[in-house]
C-alpha cells in the first residue's frame, strides 16, 4: 500500500502543472485534438556564442492522441544535444519515493481522521473525491494533508484519461534516449516530497482544499480550455494560476520561488559550457511574477521567445 502511495505521491510531484493548472478530461482534450490548430507550445532561447539553451514550458501529462508537437519544437529534439527535465523516473528515484513516503508516514498522523482537515462544507466534496480511488478513506486518515492532497490529485488525473507516460517529458526523453544522447535530470522528486513534510497544517489544509475544489470544479470545456491554451503558447491562465495569492505563501516558495531560484543559476552556469540544450520543466515554472525569464533576466541574461 506504501509503494503505491509512492507511486501516486511522486507522480502528483512531477506533474504538479497539472495539479494545480486544471485537469483535462479525455473527451475534451481529443475534441481539441480534432480541431485543424496548429500546435505552438511557448518557448524560450537564452544563448551566448557557443551555447544555446531553448526553454519549455510542458505539460507533464495528457490525454490519447493530443497533438502538441510544433515544427520548431521537432526541429530542436533533432539537433539538441543534451534534454534537461525535473526529475527521471528510475528504479533509484522510486525507491527514494518509497522512502519519502515511508518517513512521511513515521509516525503515522492518529486521531484526526481526514475529513476533520477541511472546512465543514468540503467534508462532502472530500469523502466524492475519496470513494473515486483505489485507498480506502482509513489510509487517508494516516496521511499527511499534503500527501492526501497529491494522491487525490493524480488519481483523479488519471481517472481523466491523463497518463504521465503520453506526457511531453516521456516523448522527449524516449526521443532522446533513441539518439544516445544524454539526460540531464534537475532533481529527485522523493527530495521535493520531503520538503512538503515541513509544510504547516494551514498550508498542508489549503494545498487539500484547493485539490478538492479543482477536482469538484472541472468541467470539460474549461479543462479543454486549458490545455488548448497551452498548446498554443497562451500563458495568461498560467500566470493567473502560479501566484502565491493562488498557492499561499508555503507552497508557492517551496514550489516556484525555490526551485525557480535554483535552476535558473543552473541555466546560468550551463552558459558557460557548449552545446544546444532543451530545457523541458512544467509551465508553471515560465509563468507569474517568479517566472524563470524574470529571474534569468535579472541576472543579466537575455531571454527571447522564439515561438
């Protein structure tokens, strides 16, 4: 029961755009699919004379058959010489998950069942998104809130037909692993889930209650909205949803601030050795007033958009 909570737990991880940027359910995601638009996902270029870094904004899962591949994006996956990701799935990885969740659950929480974690009027709306899993709600009464949250979340993904194996990432990284050529993984995902434990209560109940909101308030057309924005490189409803005044303060920092702040003094260090790289991380990390852009930019960097 542990490894699959693991499982679910370090999948919500690396696909937290889906999370907290809408699901997307299949009938809606392929009715976008069938239309004649032309995929264009955002991207960046940051470079210097013998460097050149394209950034991506993904979508960590998606439904069957959704187009999302634009020729600029083709062309970069054949020339690039090193993908850069947030986290790669490997025996290793899974284990440290295996382990995050096992010290999550050390000691396991006693005496306040889950539904006593929420707002009386998301008790009903919780024990919905509860009875919609493979846990039976005693197991959620051991976890954490923020561990609730995640399972609830990526189970109701992929209740939706999302599968983190048609996601961009497992395309890129196929792609890329066909051609020999190497891998660059940002973080552990089991690191980022122990980081979650130090989350206070406040923040570990609304981070649960914003997950049964999104899960409660999904219709198909706005979910298809969602995903039809980002494919065509529309990025207001990211920025409208990776804001703190959206994540609280906790959450936001561990998130976004944190991780932004770090991998862009990563992008910056990778500038100085050669070579055509894809930085492919969720698009929630390009949005907002704590975008990588801002970031990169205000340590000298130029940032361009190239689609």
């Amino acid at each position: 029961m542990r490894h699959a909570m693991a499982r679910c737990a370090l999948k919500a991880l690396i696909g937290l755009t889906c999370l907290f940027a809408g699901q997307t359910s299949v009938t809606a995601a392929t009715a976008g699919h069938r239309t004649n638009l032309k995929p264009r996902p955002a991207l960046w270029k940051i470079a210097d004379t013998d460097t050149t870094i394209f950034l991506f904004g993904t979508t960590h899962a998606l439904p069957p058959r959704f187009r999302w591949q634009s020729p600029a994006i083709k062309s970069i996956v054949r020339s690039a010489d090193e993908l850069v990701v947030e986290s790669l799935g490997t025996p290793d990885t899974q284990r440290h998950a295996d382990q995050a969740v096992d010290a999550a659950l050390s000691p396991i929480v006693e005496d306040r069942p889950i539904l006593s974690r929420v707002a009386p009027e998301k008790r009903a709306a919780l024990q919905r998104a509860i009875a919609r899993t493979d846990f039976p709600e005693p197991i959620f009464d051991a976890m954490p809130s923020f561990m609730a949250s995640l399972v609830l979340a990526v189970e109701d993904m992929n209740r939706d037909g999302r599968d983190q194996d048609k996601g961009v990432e497992a395309h890129l990284i196929t792609a890329f692993q066909a051609r020999g050529r190497p891998i660059v993984a940002l973080e552990d995902g089991g690191a980022i889930l122990r980081q979650m434990q130090g989350l206070s209560e406040s923040a570990q109940r609304r981070m649960l209650e914003e997950t049964i909101d999104d899960i409660e308030a999904s219709p198909a057309a706005q979910s298809a909205t969602a995903d039809l924005n980002w494919v065509r490189g529309d990025t207001a409803l990211l920025d409208a949803e990776f804001r703190r005044e959206k994540l609280g303060d906790e959450l936001y920092e561990l998130l976004i601030v944190r991780r932004n702040q770090a991998w862009s003094q990563w992008l910056k260090d990778r500038l100085a050795r050669p070579g055509t790289i894809l930085f492919a991380v969720g698009a929630g990390h390009f949005a907002g007033p704590d975008a990588l852009q801002r970031l990169l930019e205000q340590k000298g960097i130029t940032v361009t958009r190239v689609d």
